[in-house]
C-alpha cells in the first residue's frame, strides 16, 4: 500500500511542474491534475480595448504630416477592415489587423520623431552653414548648364529632411500626375555656392550673409529649391505646382522667380 501511494505521488510529480507543489498534499485524482495542466483558459479578445485602438488609429491617420501619406493610406484601409470585422464579430481577425495597423503607426512616429530631431539640428545652425550630415540628399550630382564652369554649383541637391521628405511626398504626386519627376537645379547652398552665384548672377542670388541682422538666401536654410523647367509660367512644371505645392507646404516667395519654391511648413 505505502508503495502504491508513493507511485501515485512520482506520477503527480512527473505531470507537471506547477502542481508539485500542492497536489501530493491534497492527493487529488492524477485525471483533474492533467486538466488543470494540459487545458488553459482560452484567450478572450477585449473588444472594448479592441474598439478604442481601432478609433485611436483612424484619428492619429488624419493628423500625420503629409509626407507620412502612404503610412497614413495603409493604415486608413486596415482601419476599415477592422471596423468590417468587428461588424462581422470576427474580434480576433480585427484584433490581427489592429496589431498590423500599429506596427506601421509605430514606424511612421518613430520616422518622424528622428526626422524632427535632425531637423532641429539643421536649423540649430546659421545660414549657408548647415553640416551635410543634417540635411537630405534629395537628388544625385547634377550640374546645371547655365553654372557649368570651373566651380559647380549644386553638384548634389540637398534639403533640410522636413522639406526634403515633403519634396519627396510632392514629386511622387507630379509623377502620378505627369509621368515626369520634379527635377531641381539646387537646394541647399554653403557659403561657396551662394557667393559664387552672388557674384555671377547678380540680381539672382543674395550675399551669403550667415547673420540674422541681414536678410539673406533661403538656399542657405536647406528650405527653397530651384525647380527645372519650371520658369516659363506655361510650363507643367510650374502650373502643377502654382495648384498643388500648398498642400505639401511649399510656398513661391519670389514673385519674379517661377522655379524657386520654399518650404514652409505643412502644419
Ligand atoms: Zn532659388
């Protein structure tokens, strides 16, 4: 007997970690212990919590800036499908597309929180003095034939990321709209650049002034870019963005400049 009750014990012992503590104590029947192991509660979903992320992402969907439009697109459709789901009472296919839809709105504020500082960076400095490392390589070397000589201006085009992000979001619209890219003859210009044209372009380009006392080029912020072709106002260059550059945050600040736009801001 007192053998007998030892092997029932080992067996309880044996079937599993969590109940070694208690049941050789109580002797319960070997079959309720296997239960209590082998068959976990299985997961409800919290439609409540389920409901307020689903309303959560659609609001945040509609105040990213307008560069994050393709994040915002995505998570607009996931947002639709989950509300269907939860419609259908399919709460755990809803709760996969929420997780689906946070993931990308993760992304898209963690994209925009490092876009944010190093914008801040950029604007930490002075005028024409701005590191290439805090600004955006928007397009690769390009020499602009009118300044081809010994010295090339704007050999690579660069913005401040808030601006370039934004030119970026706008050029993908001109190529849905047009089939071409916006392509821009300068963005950013260092002291060089700017006294170059200064000097070879009078009436174009200011004096690389770096002070705040002097009213100086917006190419020295990293926020304006010359646009190719756009100088003619019957150009498509010119009337798509006279129409649409609003919308992406650029603005035309010189009125007798057709191909100069300027960044200022979406928000
Ligand atoms: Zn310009």
């Amino acid at each position: 007997m007192r053998r007998l009750i030892a092997t029932a014990v080992a067996t309880l012992l044996l079937v599993g970690g969590a109940v070694v503590g208690s049941a050789p104590a109580t002797a319960a029947p070997a079959a309720d212990v296997v239960t209590t192991v082998a068959a976990p509660a299985p997961q409800k979903v919290n439609v409540p919590l389920l409901k307020k992320r689903v309303a959560a992402l659609a609001a945040s969907a509609e105040k990213v800036p307008v560069y994050t439009k393709v994040e915002r697109q995505q998570v607009r459709a996931l947002v639709s499908k989950a509300r269907a789901a939860i419609r259908a009472k399919q709460h755990s296919k809803a709760e996969r597309i929420v997780t689906k839809a946070r993931a990308i709105e993760k992304d898209r504020r963690a994209t925009e929180k490092a876009l944010a500082a190093k914008t801040r960076k950029a604007k930490s400095y002075d005028r024409h003095m701005i590191p290439l490392k805090y600004l955006t390589k928007v397009q690769p070397a390009s020499v602009n034939a009118k300044h081809r000589t010994k010295i090339t201006v704007c050999k690579a085009v660069y913005l401040r990321p808030d601006a370039a992000a934004a030119y970026q979001a706008m050029d993908r619209q001109f190529f849905e709209a047009t089939g071409r890219h916006l392509r821009l003859d300068c963005g950013f210009r260092n002291v060089a650049q700017q006294r170059y044209l200064a000097v070879h372009h009078i009436g174009y380009a200011y004096w690389p002034w770096t002070d705040k006392k002097h009213y100086g080029s917006e190419h020295g912020l990293g926020t304006a870019m010359d646009v190719k072709g756009a100088a003619s106002a019957s150009s498509v260059q010119y009337r798509w963005l006279k129409k649409n550059a609003k919308r992406f945050g650029f603005v035309q600040t010189l009125t007798y400049e057709n191909w100069h736009w300027v960044f200022k801001g979406t928000r």
